[in-house]
C-alpha cells in the first residue's frame, strides 16, 4: 500500500547574502492514512521549510526545490502542479496550522468572515450555508457561544481560543492531511494540553493524517505513532515512537531525550547538548552532527553516515548506530 | 470617544491660530505693503500714500493690527481686501467651490491611481514591472508641478487638441443647457486635476507600495494561501485591506500638499479658486485675502486630519473602542 503523503529527496534551498542555504536537503518520509508522524528537532534544523515546503508556501525566490524533490499527494507530485490545481490541493486536501495564532489571522477580518472565506474557496456554499457551517466548526473545537464570537475580531480572543479558530479553519473543508507546525510553541502549559487533546479527538473524528511539527519530544509521546528527528536540514533518525523513546539509536536523538524532563525522575539532571545548531549556509562536512556529538568517531566529520537499520522499521543515519542482528 | 474628539477639536483651535499669527507676521514682515503695491506703476505724492495706510489703518503699531485682526476673525470677520475693494469673505466664498471641486478630483486620481499602482509594485516586488514603475513615479514626483502641468497643456491642449488648456469654464457656458455644462466643467477639469492628481498619486504609489510589502510579510498572507485561496483574494482581500489602513492616515496628511500644488497649478491653468486667489492676493499684498486663504487652509487641513482619524478609528477594529 503506497502512503497517502510520499515526500522523496526534498531539497528546499534560500539564496541568501551569504551563499546557498540548504535548509533542507534530502529529506524523504511517508505519511500514512490515519497516522500521526512527529517531525522534531531544533530551531533551525529545517523542520518548519520541510512543513511549508508541502503545501509551496516558500516564496520563491528566494527559495528553490530541488530537482530531484518529490511531494506525491495521492500519487500526484505536489511539486509539478499548476498555480490553480495546487489551491485545489491547499486547504482541501491538505490543511496547516501555525505556531503564532495571534500573527496567523488577519486583524481586520473576523474570525468568521476568514473561516467563510476558507469553506468557500473550495465549494459552492453559499455565505449563509457557509456561516451555519464555520459556527458548527467553531462549536466542533470548543469556542464557547460560537454565534456571538464568530462576529470576533481575532484580537478580541485568547491565543488558546485564536489556535482554536484557526484549527476550525484547517478543517473546514475536511481535509485529509493537516500539517500542525507548533501548534502549542506559543501558548500556556494547561491550553497547550486541551489543543493536543483537541486536536487528537479531530484526528479520530475526521479520519486525518497529522504530521506534527515540533522542538519538544515529550509533547510527541502522548500522540505520535512515528516519529522523525531532524537535525541539519535532514532526517537523522525515524522510527516507531516507542522504539525512539526505548532505544533510541542517533547520538542526537539520545541528547534530546536526556533534555526532556521526566515527572518519574524528579531528581535527576537533565542535560543538554553543547554547542548550537550550525548554519544552513555551511553544513559541517560528513555527519552534521559530528562536532557536538560525544560519541563521534574518526570517519564522521569527513563520510556522509548511511542508513543503519537498526531494527523493524527504525532507521538512523550513524556511523556508530548497531545494525540489527549485531550487537 | 467623545473624550478623543474634545481633545483633538482643542489641538485644532490652537493649531488654526498659531497659522493666523504666523501667516500675519510673515505677510507684513514681507517687503512692501498694500500701498506699495496699489501705487506700484503710478507715481503719486506721499500724502497720498499716507492717506490710503491711514485709511486702511496700516500707520497703525503691529501689535494693534495684530490685536485687531484676532479679534476681527474671533467674530467671523474677515475685513476688506485692499485691491478688490470687497469683502474677503466674498472673494473667498467665490474661490472656494472651484478649489474644493478641483481638490477632490485631484484627490480621487491621486489616490485611485497610486493604489493601483502600489498594490500592483507590492504584489510583484522587484520584478522588471515593479522596477519600471518605480523610475515612473519617481520622474513625476521630481518634476516640478508647473512644469508638468505646462507639459500636459502642451501635450494634450497644443499637439493634441483634445481639451482646454485655460479656465474652468468656456466662454459660451451660460449660454449651454444643463447637461452641457457639466461636460463643459468635467472637460476643463481634466487637464488641472491630472497635474495635481498624478503628482499626488506618486506619492501614494511609493509609499502604498511599501505597505502592501509589508503586509506581504505578515503571517495571515501564509494562511490565506494555505487555505487555498487565489492570489487575487491574498491581495485584495487581505494584503490590500491591512495596507489600506495607513492609506487613510496618509488622506488626511496630503490635504496640505493638495493645497499648496493647488496655488500653482491654478495659476498655469487660469483655474479661478482659493490658489489663484492667493497668489494674486500675495502680488498685491493684500494682507486679508492672503491671511484669509491660509486659514482657510489649515481649517480644511485640520478638519481633514480629525477625518482621517475617526475614519482610521471606525476601520481598524483594533483601535475602535470596545
């Protein structure tokens, strides 16, 4: 069975002042029907470029996609389409969800008028029709008196609440992928638990594939199916969530997991990983991680790692990972 | 709210006298006098020279001309103008409706123009499109506005014949039906309200442009493509529509360079209103029909301003009081 989403050597590129930055740069994942696939990593490591590539909402120029770069929704190379039958594909196909509610809903629009605006663009409602939908989609994710705050201006609402909305304008055409680029970054610790509840209850109830955009591994725990890390503009370890959690195989992914902080392990020291992601204009040579990692042997800062599986279905990208039946 | 417009009608009053008390200096700080002026090319005895300051009260201190004229336009008296031998009022009240008629034209193509052409330079930044407008907007915002004027009455009065380079009506005006003098007025107008329009509309072009990039920036543009909408809708519906908030402030900010562009381009094209008014008034030192039509000039400027707020304050539903 092919994956609903087949994203293949995804190069995204920004020709900046300083040079060509590889943001990212030969990334390639599946996303299946009713999945939910965390993609996690610092800031910078291009996890956000890989998002926005999907649906083509970098500017180009500056930005460019590689030749080689394949994104098949439903076998169709997102890549190649035209202007027109890519709008067909954003918003009804594929939605996306953003970090920043507050700066990701038009300030002089209501919320209801930009959600009418998403029904709309994809069928043939009419205002009215369209309006009793966006109060059933607003009432669907929880905003209390959804006929009164749909006449609200998005600064008249809470970030919890402003998330809420645009998480009922992702959905308004019942798309079958949404794309959540941090959703939660930006809201309070107890909003951020009802939105992942929110979200993962929609997920269930609208039978949609979720790839789930995030810096914090703990948050992926509690949803994820599959998880990816990313580190310098490419994936270095992917693998089912509880294999990543238990055994994780890349050095990186080990550092991370030692940032998260445990409720089981009150004491313990969490320790991060020294030094800070480089520059997407000049990628390390060899492993990109090479020059933070602890673990790193003689070949690594100058041979590209390659995939080492290191058990059904978990792949990392590690000279020093174990392959499976070795140990 | 009412709070808001108590205050900004208190700023108004201070701003329209201090304007009286500085056009008052500057006109009689100014070389020669009414006098001067009226008996400019005939040579007459200094008594009677003498007679005519007396009878107009120019032997008078500064001060008291001064304490006289604030209590004079305090009372809504404007006084008599010099050379005209009428009323100020008169001579104002005439010029007005050709001004204002001539201002809002130019106003409208300013801005219709300008938006135009910002959204469409903002929509496509750095493209050969954008850069060629640029340069455009740039040569008509340097050219002096006489000398554009005088070029498009050469241009589109000489060469081209197809309308009248001088007055705001023709000579047989009274003579035509209804409908015919509103064409023969539209028709005059055209050429003066280019002048003044497409030198404003420069101005609006190249700072609209910049808004619209700036909109561009904003997060909700990447939503409104996310959701699949057309690029149309991206800016019209929602690049232009934030774009268009300082549009509103920048309305009430260009009502004095309409009105300053206005005195010259009367003057090229014969266009009997409050700017030719002003600058016969100036030639002849007519102290009241110059200190007149700049009062005039900053009330209109200021009841612009307070316009232009409460509008930007009904538009932006950040700032409307909740």
């Amino acid at each position: 069975m092919t994956a609903l989403l087949r994203v293949r050597n995804l190069s995204t590129s920004f020709a900046t002042e300083s040079g060509l930055a590889r943001a990212v740069d030969d990334v390639s994942f599946d996303l299946e029907q009713g999945e939910t696939l965390g993609l996690v990593g610092e800031s910078g490591c291009g996890k956000t470029v890989t998002a926005l590539s999907i649906l083509r909402l970098i500017a180009e120029p500056p930005g460019q996609y590689g030749e080689e770069s394949r994104i098949e929704y439903e076998g169709v190379n997102l890549l190649e389409l035209s202007a027109r039958d890519l709008r067909e594909i954003r918003g009804a196909q594929i939605a996306m969800i953003f970090q920043e509610p507050m700066s990701s809903l038009n300030p002089v629009l209501t919320v209801g008028s930009q959600i009418v605006e998403a029904i709309r663009a994809h069928g043939s409602e009419s205002r009215r029709e369209a309006t009793e939908r966006a109060v059933e989609l607003l009432t669907l994710v929880g905003i209390p008196e959804p006929g009164r705050q749909i006449n609200d201006y998005p600064h008249q609402m809470s970030g919890g609440m402003q998330q809420r909305v645009m998480i009922a304008m992702a959905l308004s055409c019942r798309p079958k992928i949404l794309i959540a680029d941090e959703p939660t970054t930006a809201l309070d610790v107890t909003i951020q638990a009802q939105i992942l509840d929110l979200l993962m209850d929609l997920k269930v109830r609208f039978g949609m594939s979720v790839l789930f955009i995030t810096h914090d591994l703990g948050v992926l725990a509690g949803i994820a199916d599959r998880v990816a890390v990313m580190y310098g503009g490419k994936i270095v370890e992917e693998g089912e969530v509880h294999a990543i959690f238990e055994r994780p195989a890349h050095p990186y992914t080990q550092g991370l997991l030692r940032a998260v902080p445990h409720i089981d392990r009150p004491t313990a020291q969490l320790r991060g990983i020294p030094g800070a992601v480089p520059t997407a204009t000049e990628w390390p040579s060899g492993c990109r991680f090479h020059p933070r990692c602890s673990q790193r042997i003689d070949r690594c800062s100058t041979e590209t790692p390659p995939d080492i599986t290191t058990e059904t279905e978990h792949i990392a990208r590690c000279w020093v990972a174990t392959p499976a039946g070795k140990s | 709210m009412t709070r808001f417009l108590v205050r900004r009608i208190l700023h108004s009053v201070a701003i329209v006298f201090i304007v009286a008390t500085i056009t008052f200096l500057l006109v009689h700080i100014a070389p020669g006098d009414p006098a001067t002026a009226q008996f400019r090319d005939r040579p007459v005895s200094p008594e009677i020279v003498a007679q005519y300051r007396r009878d107009w009260g120019l032997d008078r201190p500064l001060y008291q001309q001064y304490l006289s004229y604030l209590s004079n336009i305090a009372r809504g008296n404007l006084g008599q103008s010099f050379s005209l031998n009428r009323p100020v009022s008169e001579v104002v009240l005439q010029a007005l409706p050709n001004t204002v008629f001539l201002a809002v034209a130019a106003l409208g193509i300013s801005f219709a123009v300008g938006i135009v052409i910002g959204t469409a330079q903002g929509a496509t930044p750095n493209s050969r499109f954008d850069h060629t407008l640029t340069a455009a907007t740039l040569a008509v915002f340097s050219m002096p506005i006489f000398w554009f004027g005088l070029m498009m009455m050469l241009v589109f009065g000489q060469w081209l014949g197809w309308f009248p380079v001088s007055g705001a009506t023709s000579p047989v005006y009274s003579a035509l039906p209804f409908l015919g003098r509103v064409a023969d007025r539209l028709h005059h107008l055209v050429l003066p309200a280019l002048t003044l329009g497409l030198g404003g509309s420069a101005v609006v072009a190249r700072f609209h442009r910049a808004e619209i990039a700036e909109a561009f920036a904003q997060d909700f543009i990447r939503t409104a493509r996310a959701k699949g909408l057309s690029e149309r809708d991206v800016v019209l519906r929602h690049a232009l529509r934030n774009a268009l908030l300082p549009a509103i402030t920048m309305l009430g900010l260009s009502l004095p360079v309409l009105f300053s562009g206005a005195v010259l381009v009367e003057h090229v094209f014969a266009w009997h209103g409050m700017g030719l008014a002003a600058f016969d008034a100036v030639a002849r030192r007519d102290y009241n029909v110059v200190t007149a039509i700049a009062l005039f000039g900053a009330i209109m400027v200021v009841i612009g301003n307070v316009v232009a707020d409460l509008a930007y304050r009904r538009v932006d539903p950040r700032t409307r009081a909740s």
